[in-house]
C-alpha cells in the first residue's frame, strides 16, 4: 500500500510539474510580441542582406590581395592595412574628409535650424514654402550634382555668366583646387539641409509654447529664449543629425563622380571616392576593402565621441 501510494505521488507531482511548464510556455508565448517581430522581420532581413552581411564580407576580402585582374586571391594578413599607412593618397583624402566633415556638418545644421525657426512661424503660404525648401532634398544627388556642375562651369556656367554681366568678373569655380572643394561643399549643403530641417521642425513643434511665453515674460529676447530655450532643448534633435551628417559626408560618393571626379588633381578626392577609384578604376577589392573597414572604424569613434559629448553636457 505503502508503494503504490507513493507512486501516486510521484505520477501527480510530475502531472503538477508538466502542467506548471506548460503554463509558463503559455504566459511565454502571450508575452512575446510575435505580431510585432513579424512585421519587422522583412525591415531586419533588408539590414542583414544589404548591410550586415556585405559589411561582414568587406572585413574579410580586407585580408585579402583580392583583384578583379587576377583569378588568384591569396590571404596576405594585414598587408592592406600596412600599406595603407604608407599611402600618401589615402592620408590626403581623409584629411580632406575630416576637413569637409568639420566645415560641412555644422553649416547643413545652421542653415536646416534657420529655415526650419521660420518655418516654425505663423507665416501665409507657411505649405507652400516648405515645399519649396524640400526641393533639394528629394531631387537625385547624381541629377543635382549634373545640375550644379552645368551652373558652377568656369566658362558655360550660368553663374559666371551672370558674374561677369553684372561685372564681378568669372570664378574658376572647378578648375581650382579651393574652388573645386568650396563648390562641392554649398552644393552638398544645399542638397542636403532640408533633412536636418524637418527633424529640427519636428523638435520646434515639440517644445511647449509655455516655455517661451515665461522666458518672455521674466524679460529674455528672443536671442536669449534660442540659445537658452530653444537649442537645449534640441539637442537630441542635433545630436542626431550631427551623426547622420558626418557619416554622409564620409560616404559621399555620387556627388563628387557628377561634378569633379575628385580633380581638379586629387582636390576633391574625399576618402569615400578614393575607396571607389581603388576598387573599380584599379579594380583593387581588397584594398578597397581595407579603406571601407577604416572608414566604418572612425564613423563608430566619431558616433561614440558625440554621444560623450552630449551627455556630458546634458548632466
């Protein structure tokens, strides 16, 4: 009796126990938000197949003396990146990129707060306006780059002809160096400011008019309320862009192919089309491949700099 009591107890326990785990398989799977993972599986397939997954390649062919010339591609170890501390060129074009980055992010924000502070303002035709600022944004970088190419040419251009109707005489707007590189850079501004201007007006909109109507009222101008009301409170919104920013600008390619080519010489050979000559001029993959990992490298330090930076200041 007392045997088969015991069993009975044991045969129940386990009955208790696969019970208890199927009700936490239960609970489990009700926390789960299967709806939700399904509907950003094809948005996480997308990043994983176009760049996760190339990004991963690019670090390993980077070990490679891989070649569009040769059918031999044979490991070398880090030699790409030996000699990529020895060539002059690559030097040049990242201090080109660091300089462009520091002239060019700062300047697409101030020129994005600008437009969107007036577009933030009860203004009569305020759609309109907006539409018009967005312009530049939607239009193709290579179709904007064309575009101003055919208005910046030193002797066909629209605007030395109109310089020299108005006798201010012609610029060599592309055939200098300082020329080349100013070009590129208000042309990259005013493509590129409208993003930074819709993200900021997202901000203006979000912050309480409460704010602004005490700052006035305790007596502060309208200066005063922007640097101590305004910008504070957008800086996350900066913050944002500025990583954004910087990360297109050492990724810019089709702007440069359309208007220079990196010329005039090497002037406007910025370190993401240097990449891109190497791999499909010189047909260099793994060199190229090197050049991509550095550029990813300095992306995540800069990132990782602005977030310091931000929340040191924000405690």
């Amino acid at each position: 009796m007392t045997d088969s009591s015991e069993v009975y107890r044991a045969e129940r326990a386990e009955d208790v126990v696969r019970q208890g785990a199927k009700i936490v398989r239960s609970a489990w799977y009700r926390r789960v938000p299967w709806t939700e993972y399904l509907w950003l599986s094809p948005a996480v397939a997308f990043v994983l197949g176009f760049t996760f997954l190339p990004a991963l390649y690019a670090i390993q062919i980077s070990f490679y003396d891989y070649s569009f010339a040769s059918q031999e591609r044979p490991f070398i170890g880090l030699e790409n990146y030996v000699d990529l501390l020895e060539d002059q060129d690559y030097w040049h074009s990242l201090r080109l990129s660091l300089l462009f980055a520091a002239v060019d992010v700062p300047l697409t924000i101030l020129i994005g707060l600008g437009t969107a502070l007036l577009l933030n303002q009860k203004l009569s035709g305020r759609g309109l306006f907006r539409s018009i600022l967005l312009l530049p944004w939607v239009i193709s970088m290579v179709i904007a780059g064309y575009m101003l190419k055919w208005i910046f040419a030193d002797s066909t251009g629209i605007l030395n002809y109109l310089l020299s109707r108005v006798g201010l005489g012609e610029v060599d707007w592309l055939s200098s160096g300082w020329g080349a590189f100013t070009t590129i850079l208000l042309s990259h501004s005013w493509k590129v400011y409208a993003f930074g201007m819709i993200i900021l007006l997202a901000g203006l909109q979000s912050i309480p008019s409460e704010l602004y109507e005490a700052a006035h009222i305790d007596g502060a101008t309208a200066f005063q309320r922007l640097l101590h009301v305004t910008i504070p409170l957008l800086l996350p919104q900066i913050l944002i862009l500025v990583i954004l920013r910087t990360l297109n600008t050492f990724n810019m390619v089709d702007l440069i192919f359309a208007m220079t080519e990196g010329g005039p010489g090497n002037a406007t050979e910025f370190i993401s089309y240097y990449m891109y000559q190497r791999a499909f001029a010189y047909f260099e993959l793994g060199y190229a491949s090197a050049i991509a990992v550095t550029i990813l490298l300095l992306n995540i330090v800069l990132a990782l700099v602005y977030v310091r930076v931000l929340r040191s200041r924000q405690a």
